[in-house]
C-alpha cells in the first residue's frame, strides 16, 4: 500500500528532494516555507498522509504544540558527520576553501568535534569557528555571527544549516555555502518516515473498546448512543447499563483529536461515564475497558482513560490539546459550498472524514456511517461532490453476498481548494 510523506522544508530543499527516485510504494506531498517559524500554519494545511518529514530540527521545534494534535508520526532529517564531511569536502575540492577558514553553524557541535578528532585533532587555529543552533535560536544572531567573522577577517566563507540564514548572507554579499543534505541522508529519513507510517497504521487497527456507563438514564440524551457510536465508527452493544462500543484505536485517537468529540463527550458527564480499553480480543478489550473505567473513578482528575494491553493506564484524554474545528464562516469552506450547494457544516464534516480516512478509497456506506445519515443522503452528497471534481471513484468493491459491486471513491477538497478557491 502506498505511504503517502508530507515533506516540510524550505524551497531549495523542497527542489533536491523532488530529484530523488523513490520507491513505487512512496508518494511526497511538499510544503514550502521561506522561514521556519512559518512551519506550524504550513501544518495546518495538511492534506491527508502517513507521516510528516521535517527537513531539519528548527522547523519541526517549531511545531512542536500543533504537533500535539496530529495522530500520524511525525520526524526530521537529523544533521550527522556525515552531513558536515560532504560540506566540508565540497569546500576542500570545489571552492578551494580550507575548514580554518570557514564559519559554521550547525545543530550539534559535537558531530563537528567527532569529525575534527577522525581528521587527527586539528590546532585551534586550523579549526572552523562553530556557532551551535538552538531550538530558540534567533536567526538574526546567527546572521551576525557569519557577518562579525567575515568582517573581520576570520573567515572566508560562511556554512550555514538554515535556508533563511543563507538568504540573508546573500543578500548581504557574503560568501555562503547550504549545508549539503546528502541524497542517501534524505532518502534513508524518508524511508525511516514510511517505516514510522507503517507501524502507526498497524498499531491503529488494534481492537478498542469503548466502555459507556449510565450513571442516570434520565439525564441521558436519547440520541447519545447513536452519535458515539458514529464518531467511533462502531457497532455496539447494551448490557444492564452499559454501552460497549467496537472500534479500532486509530479510529479512537482521531475522534479524541476532535474539539467536538470532547464537547459532545463533555456533555455525557455525571450522565454517564466514558472509557477505553486495548487488548488482542474483544473479550481483553471489553475487561480493559472496565477497568479503566473503575480506574478512572479512582483518579484525581475527571476524563476519558484507556487501558492497553500492557495494562498501562492513559489518561485523562485527550492529553493534547484537540485541533480547532473548522469556523463555519471561513472563505474556503463558503466557496466550496457554493460550488456544490452542500452547507458549511458538511464541507467541514467532509474535510474531517477525509483526514480520518487518509486518502484512502471508501464507500457510500463509509461515508454515510460517519455522516449518521442514509445511503441514499450519502449518495446525493457524493454526487454533488463529484459534479465538481471533489470525488472520483477509483474502482470497486466485491462483496461477498449477493448485489451488485459497491463503487470506491476518493476525495480530494484540499487539491482543489488550492486550484479554485
């Protein structure tokens, strides 16, 4: 199965990667920034992925807090000797510019000093003058830094790891070099990216359980079982007065990264009570499930807890902030349900459905269980979708009883929302 990777990094780097032959099974989508601070609102563009690749380690601390909210591993190419040897050897036969006469910065000073130490111990004077970056580094201070050796004479040419550093540097008509990400590097942390995707996706289809205990029935919204069991995308079942819900746990930490997930949980409580559990068997799920719960009443703190496999206790969840839902007002969604008469509401449900589905196919009834509306409704919606080249299908489904096959499409409002709107 394809892994799709979003790619953030400056554009140069954005280009070098698009060089590179990939594997068949791996697809990259590329998010270009001019600063790295500006890495955190690139995120909140994301189309549906597997994974999301840094380009280095600023723009990923960055985005640290967004990160929070997004279920999908998430990682950066780590500068290494290697990375600095390829620089420095580029310099040495190309630019004829020897390591005591250059200036550099670079995450880690002690991948230059591993370096200097294989080239023998090099005397102080012969060494670069290294400025080490910081997850708070100011980028005008690394700037300066470059600027106050060549103005004075220390150094001939300025090394910098930041595409922004080196923009400035040229600007200011000092001689400067990008550090030389080595293709193998960037390959390797693309494949690292897709192995990351591969297991996430393989820990996501673990049997969850989700536990919903009446604590007063008249209190209770009669329509309250229906919506959980859309959010979990669930069958369920009732035992004296409890509702146990059967899902997966990729489908339980994308619905606890929704703010009105937590809203419409939040309003179950003193109600009802609400837990998880993980196991190898709907049967170990279920106990966990209802020891998390008896668990959860003991803690300090009220929320959601879930219990996993290795009896662990999580909780209370979310323990990140949930993303911001989509404000029904804003411009895009309005275009986009002008174009296909759908409300605002269900272009922000749809956008929704498509980050939990990651980009892949599904089916009229997919889409009608999460919607909690009919076929035929989810039909219609599909229909007018497709009209605008929202949604296309891409094959079909076999069942096993009898009937015609049903058609799998896929969406796509983020392509689009970038051609027309």
């Amino acid at each position: 199965m394809k892994v799709t990777i979003a790619l953030v990094g400056p554009q140069e780097f954005c280009r070098q990667a698009k060089t590179i032959l990939l594997p068949e099974d791996l697809h990259i989508e590329y998010y270009q920034y001019d600063k790295p601070s500006e890495a955190p609102c690139l995120l909140e563009k994301l189309k549906p992925c597997h994974a999301i690749l840094f380009s280095g380690s600023l723009p990923y601390e960055a985005s640290e807090q967004i990160l929070q909210t997004i279920s999908i591993p998430s990682l950066y190419l780590q500068q290494n000797e290697h990375t600095i040897a390829v620089t420095l050897l580029y310099l040495a036969s190309e630019k004829n510019v020897g390591i005591h006469d250059i200036s550099m910065d670079i995450k880690n000073i002690t991948h230059a000093e591993h370096l200097l130490q294989d080239l023998g111990g090099l005397a102080p004077a012969k060494k670069p003058a290294i400025y080490e970056l910081r997850s708070n580094s100011d980028l005008q201070e690394v700037v300066n830094f470059h600027l106050e050796h060549f103005r004075s004479g220390k150094s001939k040419m300025a090394v910098t790891s930041v595409h922004a550093v080196y923009d400035q540097l040229q600007a200011a008509g000092i001689p400067s070099l990008r550090m030389i990400d080595p293709v193998s590097n960037i390959l390797r942390a693309m494949e690292l990216a897709a192995h990351q995707a591969d297991l996430a996706r393989s820990q996501s289809t673990k049997i969850a359980v989700g536990l919903l205990q009446i604590n007063d029935s008249g209190q209770l919204p009669p329509e309250a079982i229906e919506r959980m069991a859309n959010y979990l995308q669930a069958q369920w079942k009732a035992e004296r007065n409890c509702f146990f819900f059967y899902t997966t746990l990729g489908t339980v930490e994308f619905v606890l990264s929704l703010q009105a997930f937590q809203q419409f949980s939040e309003s179950l409580y003193p109600a009802s009570s609400l837990s998880f559990g993980l196991g190898q068997t709907i049967v170990e799920a279920s106990d966990n499930a209802a020891s998390a719960l008896q668990l959860g009443k003991e803690a300090s703190s009220e929320g959601i807890f879930m219990l996993d496999e290795h009896k662990k206790l999580h909780g209370p969840l979310p323990s990140a902030k949930p993303s911001v839902a989509m404000k029904l007002d804003d411009p895009e969604l309005l275009k986009i349900s002008d174009q296909t008469t759908l409300s605002p509401a269900a272009i922000s449900k749809l956008i929704q459905f498509e980050q939990f589905r990651q980009s892949e196919p599904f089916t009229a009834n997919d889409l009608a269980g999460y919607l909690a509306v009919s076929r035929r409704t989810a039909e219609r919606t599909i229909k007018k979708l497709m009209d605008q080249q929202f949604v296309y299908t891409v094959g079909e489904e076999m069942t096993y009883s009898q009937g015609r096959p049903r058609a799998l499409y896929k969406m796509d409002l983020y392509a689009r929302r970038k051609r027309k709107v």
